[in-house]
C-alpha cells in the first residue's frame, strides 16, 4: 500500500504504482535545466585583455583585467528594482577578486550599458569576428543569433 498526495488515505494496485513511479524518476534534461540560475557557461578573450562572460542569468558582460571599474554589464534583462551594477575588488584568502553587485537606482554609483536588446534565454556561445567592425556574436538557448557592436 502507498500513500496518496495528501497523505490521508491509502491507495494501491496500479495507479498508486503510476504514482510511485512519478515521484522516483530520474530527472529529465528539462529538470535539470535552471532557468533562474546564474551561471557562467561561455568567457570569450578579447584581443585588449579584456573579456566577456555570458550564461544563465541572460546577461553579457566585459570585464576589465586591470582596472575593475571599467568592468560593465553589457545587455541583460531588465529590471526595474535594480537598475545599475556597481564593480568592486576585494582580496579573500590573499586572492583579488571583482565583484559585481546590483543596486537601486536611488544609490547607484556604477555604470551599466545595457539595452532591450537581449537574449530572453541563456546564452550558451560567443565569438569575436576580427574585422574592421569588430563584430561579437552571442547565440542563446532559444535559438537566437545576435551580433554586438
């Protein structure tokens, strides 16, 4: 005998089977994917030291390897809480790191290029094309391409 959802009576033969089934399965790809959860998944090298990192969260950002307020977010979802990104570096364990931290608009101090223009899934590859332009493509999830300037 199982119990059932609710935990109030008792159930059995084959739908409390189909039940049990349900609840021990193995995780699909689908419940595996987190939508909500930051996550870096592509850092591409730029040729002035710099780079960009992109992945879970939906955001694009350049990071500065020496002077960490030059680090910005690029393009990422808007929201209207949180409307800048403040960068500042700490030391933990002897180590520098660069931290990035949202803020209100009201104490904002950092700078944020961002646009309407981003991806509305997880960006999962960059590339740089070294032309003249400079062109840098973001692909995401959902199957779109998006080429930055």
């Amino acid at each position: 005998r199982n119990l059932d959802e609710n935990a109030t009576s008792y159930a059995s033969g084959p739908v409390a089977c189909e039940k049990a089934k349900a609840t021990l399965r193995s995780p699909t790809l689908r419940d595996l994917q987190m939508d909500n959860a930051s996550g870096i998944r592509v850092v591409l090298p730029l040729p002035n030291g710099g780079f960009l990192t992109a992945g879970s969260d939906k955001f694009m950002r350049f990071w500065h390897p020496h002077r960490y307020e030059y680090s910005y977010c690029m393009c990422g979802p808007s929201r209207k809480d949180l409307s800048s990104y403040y960068y500042s570096k700490k030391i933990y364990n002897g180590i520098s790191v660069v931290e990035e931290e949202a803020r209100n608009p009201d104490v904002a101090s950092g700078k944020q290029k961002g646009s309407n223009a981003c991806h509305e899934d997880c960006i999962l590859d960059l590339a740089l094309i070294d032309s003249q332009d400079r062109i840098i493509l973001s692909c995401s999830r959902d199957g779109i391409v998006k080429g930055w300037k």
